[in-house]
C-alpha cells in the first residue's frame, strides 16, 4: 500500500512544469504536473489510456481537436493515441495529476 499526501508533493518552477514521478510500476503509471501561470505541456500522443486529474486551479486541456476548460476536482479521460495537453492559462496556478495505464 502506498498513501500519497498530494499537498506535501507539490512544487512549483518558475523556468519549467515541475514533474514528479509517484508511481513508476509496469500496470500502472503517476505523475504529478505542476504549473506555474502561463506555463505548458504541448499537446502529445502516446500509445497508453490516460486521466487527466485537475488537483487545484483551472486551465485548458487538450484532448484531440477538442479544448476543455476544466477546474479542481474534474477528470478528462483520453483513449490511446490521442493528442493531449494542458495549460494553464487562466492565470493562475495549475496542477495535474496524470495517470496511465498500458493498452491491452
């Protein structure tokens, strides 16, 4: 079992998104994404099923042709190879949580 106290694992960069790797395992991947105003993921594909979890703030995410403006609490859901991406562009400070998980 592993608890996770996202609050105590935030972290901010004013040159780059601060990316921390929670769980690395092979079923099952976790990342938290923090976002200073104005910052940026590029929108990418990747051949695994995602969740994109908005932790805290609001922003813009990216899921194929299609832009969603999301905020604390919400979950975007992207099939695999699929373009995705988030901003945070509404300004003020964003974090993500991103799961993945291989295609069967």
């Amino acid at each position: 079992m592993e608890i996770l106290e996202l609050k105590k694992l935030i972290k901010f960069s004013p040159d780059k998104i601060s990316r921390e790797m929670l769980s690395d395992k092979p079923e099952m991947r976790v990342a938290l994404m923090c976002l200073e105003a104005g910052q940026k993921l590029d929108p990418h594909k990747a051949p695994l099923r995602l969740m994109m979890y908005c932790v805290q703030g609001k922003g813009t995410f990216t899921v194929g042709d299609e832009k969603i403006e999301a905020g604390e609490k919400t979950c975007i859901l992207c099939e695999p190879n699929i373009q995705h991406g988030f901003a945070a562009d509404k300004g003020e400070k964003l974090v993500v949580m991103a799961i993945v998980t291989p295609v069967e």
